[in-house]
C-alpha cells in the first residue's frame, strides 16, 4: 500500500506536468499570431528531448548532474514587435522554468524530492540483495557475520552497512523487507534491521544534541547505571533527516510485558527505572541541554506559541524553568522519554534496557519527576482510562519517596497564561 501510494503521488506530478504544455501551446500559438512569437520556436522549446544520459544524475548531494536543457531567449528570436513586446521576458522566464520542471520531474529523483517523501517511503531496492535508505545508506546482505557487519541472530549472514554517493535511479520501489516496527507520521520511523534498528528521523531542531552523541557519552562515561542502554552502530546525517543504527536490546517493552508482569516484578521495575534515574541525576552540569551543551528538544518546557529555532536554546528552557518556580541552581541529567514504549523488559534473563535517547540532556532536578506527571506518552497502550496512567502514576510517586519535587500544577497555570 505504501508503495501504491507512493506511485500515485509521482503520477500525479507527471500528469500535471504533462498538462502544462497543451495549456501553453494555446498561448504561444496566441501570442504568434501577433507577431511576437514564431510556432516554430515553440515547437523547438517543448519538443526538445532531454539527453538520455542524465536521467537519474542525482547526486545524494543534492546536486544534479548531466546536461541541462539550454535557456531559451525568446526575445532575441523575436524579430518584430507588437502590442505584447512587453510580455516577452515574462514569457521567456516562463517556458524555461516549464522546460528545467518537465526535466526534474520527468527524469530523476533529487535527494531533495526523496527528502520531501514520507520518512517511511525511505527504504527501496538497490540490486538484488542490497537495499538504500535516503539514495545514500545500504544496507547489504552477506554470508557469513563480519564483526563489522549487522548480525542477524546466527553466523550464517549479516548485513553490511556503507555509503554511496553515485547516482541513484528513480525507478527502484518502495521495500518493505525489512519490518517497519515504528511510525510517527511523516517525522519518524524505525526498521528492524537482523538484530539491530535502524531509525531516521526528521530533528526537531538542527541544533539540538543527535542521539549518538548522547549513547557514546553515556559509554564512554561507564556510568553504574544498573540498565542495558543501546551502542551506536552507524549515524549520519544529510538532507535534513538523521540516519542511526543501533544495537538491539533483547526483550518486550512495558507496554506488552506490563499485562504479563505480577505486582512483584512491576515494583521491581519501577524501582531499577527509578534508580536509573537517580544515577543519571549524579551527572550535573550548569546549562540545560544535551550532553554536548546542544540544545534539549524538550517540547514540554516550551511555550506552543513559540516555533521559533532557538526555543530548545538554554536561554529560553531557562527562563521557563523560572517561570515554574523550579530550582534552576545546578541541572541534572535525565532522559526526559521514559515511557512504557522505551523501556524494554527481558523476562528470560530479569534485565531492563532503556532505548531512544534523543530527548536525554540536562534539565533541573524538579523535571524529573514532574514530567511523569504531565506526559500522556507515558501511558500504557494496553488499558483504558485510569488504569493505562499506572506507570507514570507509580513512577512519580516512587520519586517522590525517593525526595524528588514536582511543579505539575505551576506547569499546567503557566501553559494557559503563555497561550492567552
């Protein structure tokens, strides 16, 4: 289906493209009538062909290769003057910019067009056992398990992981071998990829801390911090998508492994995830942000009014810690995701991982148990009403045993008086 969606959209372009050109027949015939333009000048604007040879010259740059059609001066082929001499440098922009549309839409794929499709139309068909992710990633099949490659659960093959920058041909179709195991509309989607994942992402700022930023920290730092956290396999970054592969953490998140867990080990599961918490707390800094003092995007410390680039800046993030009357003397690390969706539970060896550190910086220490009272993304997807906030619930309560404040209801009274 997504393919089938994807080939409509295309079609519809080339349909409108192709409609175009009658149009401007009608009005060029027109206009010759009058003495400003030759019909044969229009037949050999529209009729030329371009070279066959830079079909699909597109640079993951962003650039295209190959042979433009050359600009047409009408005016200069024009050898009389009428009552509409005045329309013909607005004529000659118009017919080249038609010529170079017909070319671009007609002939390949710009990294910039690919950029513009759905995050989950990424991944297509690149030769017989490789596949492409963003006319630049492959991914390619191998056997054997190369210590550099993507294991895939046994020695028998794995995926090799490297870049292309040569040209890309707009005639490979959408891939759905590899299962699509998130979609957060057109931003966000996550491949499992043999034992690994594969996210590309739309940032929410392009200043803000990247992901593997933020995992190779957290390992280089050997932190105690009780949990499994990912490795990063692979990250990169053009056309304004983010690419990055990481290790797979073996289990089931909470929001299948809750229903299957007694009261016992859901206590157990809170207090390891609290203590995570109070682990990366030890961690200060005097800023908030990422680890690499980037911006934090953390949309609930901003206004919704704000859409500015600088609104994940520690300067505006400061200013509305203040306004919530949070101390802001020092600032602690804390992973500000930490809902059912990203804590993964391994029943077969009692371990828990944390995974999706893009929203991981520092923030003052009242965040942090704040936040589980706030985030409706911290319910649970497998009950209704009351009973899908028990983790988040039992999460800020157990912070607050544990001497962690919260601003709930200061944040609530400032959202309302930052939105009139």
């Amino acid at each position: 289906m997504q393919g089938q969606t994807h080939k409509r959209y295309a079609g519809s372009k080339e349909a409108k493209t192709r409609n175009l050109f009658p149009a401007f027949s009608v009005f060029s015939r027109y206009l010759a009538t009058w003495g400003t333009l030759e019909s044969a000048v229009y037949h050999e604007l529209i009729s030329r062909e371009v070279p066959s040879s830079t079909r699909g010259s597109c640079l993951s740059s962003g650039s295209i290769s190959g042979n433009f059609p050359k600009p047409v001066n009408i005016i200069s082929r024009s050898h009389k003057k009428g009552p509409y001499s005045l329309l013909l440098p607005i004529l000659s922009s118009v017919v080249n910019t038609l010529i170079l549309f017909k070319h671009n839409h007609s002939h390949c794929i710009r990294t910039s067009g690919m950029a513009n499709c759905p995050v989950r139309e990424s991944l297509r068909s690149f030769g017989e056992n490789s596949w492409i992710f963003g006319n630049r990633l492959i991914l390619s099949y191998e056997p054997g398990n190369s210590p550099n490659n993507i294991s895939c659960g046994n020695n028998d093959f794995s995926y090799s992981i490297s870049e292309t920058n040569e040209p890309y041909i707009s005639s490979q179709s959408i891939s759905t071998y590899f299962p699509l195991i998130h979609d957060a509309g057109d931003a966000h989607a996550v491949w499992k990829v043999g034992d690994a994942y594969l996210k590309i992402s739309i940032p929410a700022s392009p200043y803000s801390t990247r992901e593997h930023v933020t995992l190779n920290s957290l390992h280089k730092k050997e932190l105690c911090l009780g949990l499994r956290i990912p490795k990063v396999l692979y990250h990169g970054e053009w056309d304004g998508r983010y690419y990055l592969i990481v290790t797979g953490m073996p289990g089931q998140t909470l929001h299948q492994a809750w229903p299957q867990m007694d009261e016992s080990k859901r206590q157990e599961c809170i207090g390891r995830v609290s203590q995570f918490c109070g682990d990366l707390a030890t961690q200060r800094a005097d800023f908030i942000g990422g680890v690499d003092g980037r911006h934090l995007p953390e949309d609930f410390l901003t206004s919704e009014n704000d859409t500015t680039d600088d609104r994940f800046s520690h300067g505006k993030l400061l200013q509305n810690c203040r306004s919530l009357g949070m101390d802001c003397s020092t600032f602690t690390l804390y992973h500000c995701d930490l809902g059912p969706g990203n804590i993964v539970f391994d029943f077969e060896n009692d371990s828990i991982a944390v995974i999706d550190f893009e929203c991981v910086g520092y923030v003052p220490k009242d965040w942090i148990r704040t936040k589980f009272r706030l985030s409706s993304g911290m319910d649970l997807e497998a009950y209704d009403g009351e009973a899908s906030t028990e983790w988040r619930s039992r999460m800020q309560i157990r912070l607050g045993e544990e001497g962690f404040q919260e601003v709930a209801q200061e944040w609530m009274d400032w959202q309302v008086a930052v939105s009139n």
